[in-house]
C-alpha cells in the first residue's frame, strides 16, 4: 500500500497538500483532482511514497522506531483526472 500526496495550486499560489493511505488512496486522489479543473486555475501535482525513512532507537530493552518520513516521488496524475 502506497501513500499518495497530491499538491495543489491555484493561480500559481500554494493551496496546500492532501495526503491519503487508504487501499483505494489512488482513486481518493483522482476523484479530487476532478473536482479541481486546470481551466478553473488548479495545477496539480502527484507523488507516491513507496518507501519511508525510519529512525531506530536501540537499547538493551530492543529496538523501537521513534519516527519514519515518507519518501515521495513525481507521479503522474491518473489518465481521466
């Protein structure tokens, strides 16, 4: 399971980021791309974490993860979005 972010702009300004897990996170993305169309002024952008960054704590009691980050890639955005 991949974690999808998709950026979003309007007017050349940041509008924010949403970031969706889910099994079905691909069509989550796709679904809100259409409702923000490129003649409305939107431009999009895609990126897939297929990996995570992970920082370990080790300690005579074991090893414990104290935080991960995703690593997104560019993606593209889904053919009817």
């Amino acid at each position: 399971m991949h974690t999808h972010r998709l950026i979003i702009h309007r007017h050349d300004r940041l509008l924010g980021h949403f970031d969706s897990s889910l099994p079905w996170s691909l069509e989550a993305v796709a679904e809100l791309a259409l409702r923000l169309p490129e003649t409305e002024g939107y431009r999009l952008e895609l990126f897939v974490a297929r990996s995570e960054q992970r920082v370990l704590e080790s300690s005579p009691d074991g090893v414990r993860v104290l935080y991960s980050n995703p690593i997104f890639t560019p993606a593209n955005l889904p053919k009817e979005c």
